[in-house]
C-alpha cells in the first residue's frame, strides 16, 4: 500500500477553503501513485467551531459527495474527518470513501473530549471493513488516547491490518518542536497497539492557529503519523503555518491469526491478562 499523510491547513468556519486545499492534496496523491490517502478529522469546520452546530451536513451529503466524486476522479481511497448533522444529532464523524467514489465506512468518534459534549453525541460502533488494500479499520483522534486504547485493540481483535484515524491534535500556543509534545500522547499508545498486533496504525492532524470554540487560541502543528511494529515509518512536519504531505510505502501483515488465538499469541509475546 502506498499511503499518502495528507497534513492539511484547517482553518474554522471555511468550508469551501478547506476542502479546496483537500481537493489540491489528495491531487497531488494521485499524481504520485498512492493507493490511499489520510485527511484530519472535522476539516470542513474545523474541530468544536461553533459554525458546524448549524451549517454542518449529511452523510450522505453535500461534502461527502465533494470528496466521493474526487476518489473516482482520481482512483484514490480517501479517508477523512467531517461534520455530521444526523436529524437533530450533530457528529464527529470519519469516513472511508473507495475508488469507485463509495463510502464503505462510516465512523463516529467515541472518546469525545469534555469539551466536544457541546458539539458533537458519542458513537455507538466500531466496524473494519475488508479492501483491495487489506481489511481496514478507522477511528478518530482521541479513539487512540492511553485510556481509550481498548477501542484500537477491538479493532485488530476484528482483523484490521491498518488503523486509520483522521485527527486534530492540539497544544497549547507557546510550544515549539524542541518541546516533543506528542510522543507520551500519541507514539506511545500507536506503538503499543502496532507491536502488540503487528498493524499499522496512521494518523493526519491538521495545522493552523483555532479561532472559535473552547481550544481557541492553541494551535494544530501537524506531526501527523504512521507506526508499525518496528516504531516509526513517517511523520509529518512540525508546521503550524501550512499544510504537508508525506508518502510512505506501507507492507501489510498477512497475520491470520484470529478470535482466542490472538490473546494466545499476545500470552507468548509477554503480555499478561491478569484481572
């Protein structure tokens, strides 16, 4: 597989600007041969603008459709965050869309943070779905948290090769690249899961200062991610300015190993399950 980390600029309440910057992006993928490509999480709206409570859209819908008629345009998985209006339920949803511009996966974000409760509901599922590229499952940002990893681990348990998780990471205005942020938050916990189950799991944060919401202020500085279970493969720029993207040759396991099988294995390897 031959992934595209597509770290985007995301700026709140500019839908159409955003999506034309995704639009360039995943362009830019195609142009070079990759398989698939991974969005951020929200980048219609933004994360928590307050915008999204009353212009967000269907999925099916308005955006979903942009991004369906680009993957079979250019022949791309693309993988992306949105802003999901559900009757009157409003959510922080991701999607897998596939080459023949078909949404074959829709994910609404668990693990909201205290600060989502007024923007978006909790999800209710976790689902994989199998591709020409390997059996995929999907989740949002915070999904992936220390204390929330039982999620990812569902998903291996339902056979994903690879973890796909659009994101929007935060910090606050004064840290710098020499601060090293993310590596308790974010590496940690994706190369538990990674070595553990012998998956991939990738990520793609937006870039940009926040305007609007309960985190504006802080800033989205990229270092977008992917990890096997030898550690790091590709990460994105430390850049809270513009946009980036990276490419990354991607080898999926054939692990067949499933159900009880799976804890037998993970006995072997060391882990304990002791309640």
């Amino acid at each position: 597989m031959k992934l595209a980390l597509g770290q985007l600029l995301v700026e709140g309440g500019e839908p159409q600007r955003n999506l034309e910057r995704a639009r360039r992006m995943i362009q830019k993928a195609a142009a070079q041969s990759c398989d698939i490509i991974l969005l951020p999480e929200t980048l219609d709206f933004a994360w928590t603008h307050p915008s999204a409570l009353v212009e967000n859209q269907t999925i099916p819908g308005v955006f979903s459709d942009f991004f369906c008629h680009l993957a079979k345009e250019f022949k791309i998985f693309i993988c992306l965050g949105l802003s999901e209006k559900a009757e009157d339920k409003n959510y922080n949803t991701a999607i897998l869309i596939n080459t023949d511009g078909e949404i074959i996966l829709k994910h609404r974000k668990i693990n909201l943070l205290e600060v989502e409760f007024p923007f978006y509901e909790v999800g209710q599922k976790l689902e994989v779905v199998d591709t020409i590229l390997g059996k995929i499952g999907v989740n949002i940002c915070a999904d992936n948290y220390g204390d929330a990893l039982h999620l990812g681990h569902a998903l291996a348990r339902m056979g994903a090769q690879i973890i796909l998780s659009p994101s929007s990471w935060t910090v606050d205005y004064h840290v710098t690249e020499i601060d090293e942020p993310y590596y308790d938050k974010w590496v940690k916990p994706f190369q538990l899961l990674a070595s553990m189950h012998e998956i991939i799991v990738a990520s793609a944060t937006s870039v940009g200062y926040i305007v609007g919401g309960p985190y504006e202020g802080k800033k989205s500085i990229g270092k977008s991610l992917v990890v096997d279970k030898n550690g790091i493969l590709a990460e994105g720029v430390f850049n809270e300015f513009a946009g980036d993207l990276q490419i990354v040759e991607l080898e999926i396991s054939k692990n067949n190993i499933k159900g009880t099988q799976i804890g037998q294995s993970l006995k072997k390897k060391g882990y304990r399950f002791d309640l």
